[in-house]
C-alpha cells in the first residue's frame, strides 16, 4: 500500500509474449518518453491464457499479443483490444546460402532442415495450401524454439531456415548477419493490444497507446521499403 501510494499513477505496467514485445515494445517506449517521461514501464512476459486474468484482475494495465489471440481469449466484453502492427514473414538463412538463388518451391525448401518460433501454432492451419501436410510429412520444423531470436542465431551459424516478422529480422538484415526471402502466401503478423474497457480514457495508457501506434506507422513504413527490394 505505501509503494502504490508513492508511486500513484507514475506506473505502467504491461505483459506480453516475447515475440510481441521484442517487435514493438522498444520503439514504443522510445515514442512514449516523450510523451510521459516520468512514468515506470514495467513488462513481464507471460502465457496469453494468464496475462488475461491479470488484466482483468486489475494486477496489470495492458497485454500485448498476436491478435488472433486476443480475439480468442475470454471476458471479451469486459476488454478491449487494438490492431497496433502488421507485418510480413520473411525467411531467413544465413549469407551464401544455396536456398537464396533458384526456384523458391516448397519442395526446395524442404530440402533443408527448419526451426519455428514460438508462434508455429499462430502459423499452423493459415500457411498455404498443402504446406501443412508436406511439411508433416518433411518432418518441419525439426526444431521449435521459443524465441526468434533463438531462431536466428540457429540460422545464422548453420543451413537451417527460418521465418520471422521482418521487424524481428531488420537488424540481422542490415548488419549482414542473414539474408533473406519473401514467400508469398504466409499470413501477416498481426500485433494488438488489450485493456479493460473502462481504462480507456486513462492519459497514461492512452498516451502509451498512441506511442505504440506512432512507432509500428514507422516501422511498417520502414519495412514497406525493405519488401519492395526483396520483391
């Protein structure tokens, strides 16, 4: 009690899933420094399942996950969720690669061993047609990791291939580290927000939220850019 009446409303506090959060969270609180510059962030990563009851137990003031699955989390009435980022999937692999020159078929792409983030049950039933079944059959991803940072690294330091939001992606990209190409027919990532209906109108979230769609305008401009040179 003498904590939260020090620090009042000087306290944001947020929970995510850490692909969520790796995508936006930085460049958000950035946008969001100047517009709130007293306030603590505090995130915590958390299954999408209890990071709810949190929310709605009032122990947190907002989630950050995929959209897919806000929507299908309950107490929907109760809560409110926002489309912050949509962005694309683009596979990686390291630079030299023999899957970055040639045909770009499913067969090809199964020659070589593959690692899934954590988001592979996001991905599984919306890839396209037949790939469920001949990656089934492929055995891939031969690895599921829980990060795409993990994913990556794997990447980067063997022949092993990978997708990833080209946010996640952007740094390795310009640093050389991965190379990269774009498969059409792969679902958009779609990041939101929730919070509790009657929050809504709070400055501090409001702001935060503002922040948070400031800075994915920014970056999906930014990877606007970045596709049209992998197209």
């Amino acid at each position: 009690m003498q904590r939260e009446t020090v620090s009042g409303d000087r306290e944001l506090k947020l929970i995510g899933g850490p692909i969520a959060l790796d995508m936006l969270l930085p460049s958000g609180i950035v946008a969001y420094r100047d517009a709130a510059p007293a306030i603590q962030v505090f995130a915590d990563v958390m299954p999408p399942f209890i990071a709810i009851e949190e929310l709605v137990q009032r122990r947190t003031h907002m989630v950050i996950f995929n959209m897919s699955t806000l929507e299908a989390m309950p107490h929907a009435s109760r809560l409110r969720f926002r489309e912050i980022l949509s962005d694309d999937f683009v596979m990686v692999c390291r630079p030299g690669h023999p899957i970055l020159t040639g045909p770009l078929s499913l067969d090809r792409l199964l020659e070589y061993p593959w690692t899934f983030p954590g988001y592979i049950h996001f991905l599984d039933g919306r890839l396209p047609d037949g790939w469920p079944e001949k990656m089934q059959a492929a055995g891939a991803p031969q690895y599921t990791l829980y990060t795409p940072t993990a994913s990556m690294e794997l990447s980067i330091i063997s022949d092993v291939l990978t997708i990833t939001p080209l946010t996640l992606a952007a740094a390795n990209l310009e640093s050389g580290r991965l190379a990269c190409r774009y498969i059409p027919g792969i679902p958009k990532y779609r990041i939101g927000v929730g919070i509790r209906r009657e929050t809504e109108r709070e400055p501090n979230i409001a702001k935060f939220i503002d922040s948070l769609t400031r800075a994915a305008r920014t970056l999906e401009s930014h990877n606007a850019e970045r596709l049209k040179r992998l197209l």
